[in-house]
C-alpha cells in the first residue's frame, strides 16, 4: 500500500522535527513546510492526503492558508488539521469555520495526532473513491458544470453522506426527514460533521464552488430584496463584469430557479454563518447606532458641571470636570458604526459637524450630501473629535488649528472591513468639523474605458498619454474625478521598463511598480521641492499631485519641454481657461504652447438607477438643449427612485469630459498677445474638433445614462 503523504505547516524548526519523527514512525511521508507561503508552493507541485497546520507564524497566517487552500477546487478535498498553541474557542470557531476538520492543541498528544489522522484518512478515501466514480460517469460529452447542481438532487447528496458517514440505519430513518439546513446542525451538534466540513462537501457534490469567506467590498445589497435574501440566506456579489450569488441551500430548487433567472456569472455555496455575518454588519449599525449615541451621552453627560468644551483652551480629555477614556467601548463602537455604515452606503466622505445645538453626521454618496445622523448634546463633538484624532495619530490637544491625517480602519476593528480613511480637522464657530474620507483597497482602479470617455475622446486621450514628452493636465473642481483618472491613466502606461515616480498629496492608492511620494509641507516637502528632487531621479513619467504656485508651473514646464511626460491637475472651470491660468500665473505663452499637449477639463454625474429609471419622450426645449434633430425619434430617462437606490433615482457615478489638443493653429493664437479664454475656446470648437463638457452631458443624455436635469445642473448651458 501506498504511504499516506503528509504536509506539516509550521515556522517553529523544533515542532516540525517533533511531527516528522512521530508521523515517520508510523510509516507516513512527511513534507515539512517553514512558513505559508513554502506551503502553498509546495502544493502547487504536489497533493498530500493530510495537511496539519499551526496558526501563528510570520507573514502568513494559518487562517490564511486554509483560506486560500478552501479556494481552490483541487485542495478543497485536503483535510486541514490545525496544530496550534491557541486554545480559546473562538480560535477553534475560526478554524472551523474557514473548512479545517480538525483542531489539536499543542504539546502534542501523540496518540490523540495519529487517531485523528487515521479517522480523516478513511473520510477522506471514501470522498476521493466518490470524485473519481463522479467523474467517470460524466458523459462523453463533458457537460458543463453550470446545471450539474440541478442534476443531483438533496436525497441524493443525503444518502451519499449516510454512506460516507458510516451513519447507522436507525439513525438514517430519524434523519431521513430533515431538510438541508436541520441536517446541517444535526451532524454538526452530534459531532459527526463540522458545518464547515458540510458545506465544502456539498460543494464538491453538486460542483459549485465553496466560499469560505465573503469580502465586504464585493456585496451588492441593492440587487434582492432584502427580506428576500435574509428568509432564503442568499447574498449578491460583485464579480467580473457581473454578479454572483452565494447561497447555502443549492438544493432549494426555486430559489435556484430565481437566481439563474437573473444570468449571473457564477453560483457559490457559503456557511451559513457567512452570510449571517453579512446581514449582522447592515442591521447592526443601524439598530444600534441609537443606543451607541445614548451610551456616549451617558457615559460623558455630566450636564450640571458642563463647561462649554468647544472653547479654545478647554482640555478633551475631561468632560462634566471629569477625566473621559477615550478608548471606552461606548465610543469606540460609535465612531465604529459611524465608519461601517458609510462604507455600506458606498459614501466617499463623512462630515461631523457641530451646530448650535447639536451634531450632524452627514455622508455623501454619488456625489451628494445626506444626513444620516442627528446627535444632541453638541458637546458630544469634544469626544468624537478626540477619538478620530487618537486614531489619525494626530494632536487631541490642538484645536484652533487645521490637522490631517490617516489611519487603516481595519486595525480599530474585529470586523472583516479593510479601508483606510483621510481625516481632515478644522476649527468651526460651534467646535471642530471633521471630514473623513474613506479610500477603499478594495475597489480596483478602472481601466479608462470605464470611466466614460467617448470612443473618440478615449482615441485622443489613449494617443496623447503615450507622447514621449509634454504636459498632460485634468481640470476641474474638488470632487470632479481628477484622481481616479490620473490613477487610471498611470495604470495603463504603467511598465516594468519605464521610471514613474508621483508626487501626492495624499497618496489615495499604492500602484504597484509606482515610485510614490507622500508630500508633507510641514517638513518642507512640498510639490515644488518633490519636482525639483525628481529630475534627477531618472524619470520617464512624473505626476505632480496639483500645480498650486508659479515655482511649481516653472517646474513642471520645464521637466515637460526637457523628456518628461508630466502629468497633474489645476482648479480651473474648464479647458480653455487653463491656458490662460498659466499665462496668468506668470508662466510665457510660448512656453505654455510648447509644454502642454493634453488639457481634460472633467466632471463626475450621477448615473440613473437602472432599476427604477422612467423612459419618457423629450419636449422641444429639451430636443434643442440634447441636439436632437426634428423629426427624429428619441427617448430620454429621468430619476423616479427605489429601495436598490435609496430613493434618489441614482447609482454610482460617470464622468464627462472635454479635452483641448493644441495644433498649430491654437499654439499660434496662444503665443499672440492679449489672447483670452473665449478666443481660445472658439478656435478649439471650431477647428480643433474640441467637444465641450455639455456636449459630453447631452451624449450622455441621449444615451439614457444620465438625466436632462442632473447634466444641466452639473454643466453650464450652451457651447
């Protein structure tokens, strides 16, 4: 007989010598793995029966590695033993619940190891005798996967676990009854099976794939019904181009029905405990805001001796003549909320703001402001704005001076959210506002095509971000998109051969093979001096954060007419007036006319919802605005509003753009005297082929991507 092949995980030398001696004398293979990522390569190449797993070792955790081992369908059927010094039952929980079978604890019981393995051994001979008969009776044709689950029904799978159980008969007529989820608990109260262990087997039985764990940024809330999802245990995922779902329950044959209704890219079995988990987040921060608030007020509402603390020289920590923990649950799972529910909302930004009586937390989403909390007494505001400093590593005892900072949330929470967030402090009449934005890792940079240039502009832009020198500058006010789509456009030209190196201010996403730099003008590193230090770095690519000062335009004018392709951003209306902000500046026209071979001058609207927006046909006053000819057939979508959008008519965001190409002939006119803004939008209209921002608003119009009214209100009217 063969030896049974074993993979020991652990980075303690002296463990690894301890099992290999024990598993050696009883005749198995051992494969000793220093660390995680060893592991992982090593199954790459080769599939071991077992897998015995500590927890704690540098750089990857074991959790992780289970995790990652669950993902894939060729190791799913692996057994994962976890050999750890960790004891506390959560740990065990956590194990358990990322599709381990097992947990021992070390020092080692030798006798417990080897039953142990030789149980999981025979269970998991019985799953590979039933892989292999599964795929020798696949037929000659080699059906696809995506109606197998239909195919094999629940008293199928369940007389297959009775066999591959062992399970004796009397106990198979008491279980026969149950349905899927009482089966489940069954076997998990009685021992017999971890709910884990289940799952992954109805997993491979029905030929969908196990998620052990669903990422926060990928939930979708607005695509089902909320009590729907709940009752069924159904959750919508983002994936690829499309959505997936992750359900418990594949043998729920008209939820199936439903689900597949909707053509989703994929289907994926989770614990119920998974999803659970993701309804707990969204409810949590709703119901329990209410009480956090009230639990805060308590816990710092000494009103009698209240001072007003919004004062200058009033020190926070002390409230009501009383010495405040800043780290008191009460607070922290506030300021928590507050941070969780924004993430959900999809909002970019959080305002706290203190008003004459009260505190407002205000988030914004797509673009628009919306209270979502009102808190009283305004004094609240003290402690919040401490809390937020001690987590920014910023001063809590300075308050009539601006501060900013940052901090990954994810070290403030058990919870599975990873963001960070930009704060920003100002002193206000009333106390400290303070803004925090939040800059989510999850979301991937979108390739160009996907932030809504035209198939025309997108040529022009695409041919211009690939000259070997010259200025390339988006424009456009605080909130317009500018960062996105510089980050975009630096993904994109982005090669192992070429030297980018960034200037931010602050750096809202790390890019691989990106040289980037924090600017912090507290030190004296500024944009200019960052520029300056650049030079003589051996760039190919610079982006400068934003030209704010003659020195800095000096700078970049000179790095782009010297081989650089240099790209920033300006605070200019729209693209014509961009010239003229240079020349103003005190840069010389020629110079500008020389240096600049790109000005997007950008917007962001808001996109219609698509599951509520009403189609309906266009007036004439509409008809001229959207250059629609007479005559000619046209329909037009306006906002109605819904549960998926929150009532706003509204989902998400895309962008408009005008973009100014200097030719010869406007080089010319920028280089004549007493040149304006108007002159040089008429020539860039007129000749350069120029499309201007509400030209691109009407496109988008006509498209039935955004309304007549939103694209009016964010554009100004006319060429």
């Amino acid at each position: 007989m063969e030896k049974m092949t074993i993979l020991t995980v652990d980075d303690d030398q002296d463990i690894l010598a301890l099992v290999d001696q024990l598993l050696t004398r009883k005749n198995y293979k051992v494969i000793r793995a220093e660390n995680g990522v060893k592991a992982l390569d090593i199954l790459d190449r080769q599939k071991p029966d077992i897998i015995l797993l500590d927890i704690m070792m540098k750089d990857m955790s074991g959790y992780e590695v289970c995790w990652r081992i669950q993902e894939r369908e060729d190791l799913t059927f692996i057994p994962v033993i976890f050999l750890t010094s960790l004891s506390a039952e959560k740990n065990k929980s956590k194990a358990f619940s990322l599709g381990a079978v097992d947990f021992l604890v070390k020092p080692i019981n030798k006798q417990l190891l080897y039953s142990v393995i030789e149980k999981h051994a025979a269970t998991e001979n019985r799953w590979r005798r039933f892989i292999l008969s599964k795929d020798k009776g696949k037929d000659a044709a080699g059906r696809e996967k995506k109606a197998g689950y239909l195919n094999r029904t629940f008293p199928a799978f369940r007389d297959f676990l009775f066999e591959f159980l062992n399970i004796p008969a009397d106990k198979r007529d008491k279980m026969k009854p149950f349905n899927t989820e009482e089966l489940t608990e069954t076997l998990h109260d009685s021992q017999i099976l971890a709910q884990s262990r289940f799952i992954i087997l109805m997993a491979q039985f029905t030929g969908l794939e196990y998620l052990p764990v669903i990422e926060t940024g990928s939930i979708m809330m607005d695509v089902l019904p909320p009590s729907f999802s709940k009752h069924n245990k159904v959750i919508a995922l983002g994936f690829q181009k499309g959505i997936a779902f992750a359900l418990t329950d594949p043998f729920n044959s008209e939820l199936i029905d439903i689900l597949t209704g909707m053509k989703p890219e994929k289907l994926f079995i989770a614990s119920p405990e998974a999803i659970a988990g993701v309804y707990r987040i969204e409810s949590e921060t709703d119901t329990k805001i209410d009480d956090l608030v009230k639990n805060v007020r308590e816990l710092y509402s000494n009103r009698d001796s209240v001072s007003d603390s919004s004062l200058p020289g009033t020190d926070e920590s002390r409230l009501g003549g009383r010495e405040i923990d800043l780290d008191a649950s009460p607070l922290v799972l506030f300021i928590n909320s507050i941070l969780e529910k924004a993430y959900i909302m999809r909002a970019s930004d959080i305002h706290i703001e203190p008003r004459e009586k009260d505190v407002v937390v205000r988030c914004r989403v797509d673009g628009e402001l919306n209270i979502i909390h009102r808190l009283e007494p305004r004094e609240l505001i003290n402690v919040i704005s401490s809390r937020i400093k001690i987590m920014s590593n910023l001063d809590i005892a300075e308050r009539r001076l601006p501060q900013d900072g940052r901090f990954a949330f994810k070290e403030f929470t058990g919870r599975p959210f990873d963001f960070d967030v930009r704060v920003s402090c100002a002193p206000m009449n009333y106390g400290e506002k303070i803004v925090m934005r939040i800059l989510d890792k999850q979301k991937t940079l979108l390739p160009l095509e996907d932030l809504g240039f035209s198939q025309n502009a997108l040529v022009v832009y695409r041919r211009q971000l690939r000259s070997p020198y010259g200025m390339i500058l988006h424009v456009g006010p605080t909130g317009s998109g500018k960062s996105m789509s510089l980050y975009s456009a630096l993904n994109e030209i982005n090669q192992p051969n070429i030297n980018i190196q960034t200037a931010e201010d602050p750096i809202e996403y790390t890019l691989e093979g990106i040289n980037q730099m924090q600017v912090n003008s507290s030190i004296g590193l500024t944009f200019k001096s960052a520029l300056r230090c650049f030079l003589r770095q051996d760039p190919d690519t610079i982006l400068v954060g934003e030209i704010r000062d003659l020195e800095t335009a000096e700078i970049a004018v000179e790095a782009a007419l010297t081989g650089h392709l240099l790209l920033s951003t300006l605070h200019t209306n729209d693209a014509p007036s961009t010239i003229t902000r240079f020349i103003e500046m005190g840069i010389e026209p020629y110079m500008v006319s020389s240096s600049i071979v790109l000005i997007c001058a950008q917007r962001l609207l808001r996109r219609l919802c698509p599951k509520c927006r009403e189609s309906y046909l266009p007036d004439d006053a509409e008809r001229l605005l959207a250059e629609v000819m007479p005559n000619t057939p046209a329909t037009f979508y306006r906002a109605v509003g819904c549960s998926a959008c929150n009532d706003s008519g509204y989902q998400g965001r895309v962008g408009i753009y005008e973009l100014l190409v200097p030719d010869e002939s406007l080089r010319a006119a920028m280089n004549s005297e007493n040149i304006s803004t108007e002159m040089i939008r008429d020539l860039a209209l007129n000749q350069g082929g120029m499309i201007s921002l509400f030209q691109d608003a009407m496109e988008k119009v006509r498209a039935g991507i955004t309304s007549m009214q939103e694209a009016v209100s964010k554009t100004k009217s006319g060429r």
